[in-house]
C-alpha cells in the first residue's frame, strides 16, 4: 500500500476526515495501477476520477473554512488551486507522451500534500 490514513493527519473534523481517507483510496488505486502497468487509459481514468474528487474536496474545505471565518482561508485556496494545476499538468504530460507510468514525483507531491 502506497499510503495509509493515520491519525497524524486527522483534522478532528469528521467530514473533511472522510474526504480524506477517500482521497488517500484513490491515491493508492492510482498507484496500484501505475506500478502494475495497468495500461495507460486505465491509470488516466483513475487519475481523472482523482483529479475530480480533489476538486470537491477542496471545494467542501474552503466553504468550511469560510463557515468558521478562517483567516488563512485566501492562502489556503491559492494552495489548492496551485496543487490542482499540478495534477492537471501531471495528467496532461502523462496523457501526451508516450511514457508508460506516472513519475514517482507525482506520489511524493501527492503524499507531501496530505501529510
């Protein structure tokens, strides 16, 4: 398993808790696939539904955020918005070239992020 869910990175907020495990679900199938060759159009479809369920995640923390007037909440969006053109940019040169994986970079970002 590429990346287990801890207690280190839990929020206390039972929701964006959820979220989380659901994203680390996804980054671990991501890698799966990726490790085991699965076929390119397969690991895309992955990393779109990844890429997808981020952006609701981020969505439903920045509106939390901004429902308990959290201060930081202006530096906290440009972080998402900056990891999500990451990820878009990971998917499209991967979608583009003929490379047959995702670069071991992308998990440690994605790993980073989280943690």
């Amino acid at each position: 398993m590429f990346f287990e869910w801890n207690e280190k990175i839990q929020l206390g907020v039972i929701r964006m808790d959820e979220e989380h495990k659901t994203l680390i679900a996804f980054m671990n199938a991501l890698h799966s696939l990726n490790e085991t060759n699965a076929g390119k159009d397969r690991v895309l479809a992955k990393f779109d539904e990844l890429i997808r369920y981020a952006g609701k995640n981020f969505a439903d923390e920045e509106a939390y955020m901004k429902e308990i007037a959290y201060t930081k909440l202006q530096n906290h969006s440009y972080i998402h918005r900056q990891l999500m053109e990451n990820l878009q940019d990971y998917r499209d040169h991967f979608s583009a070239n003929a490379a047959t994986q995702l670069p071991k970079e992308l998990f440690l970002l994605l790993k980073g992020w989280l943690t």
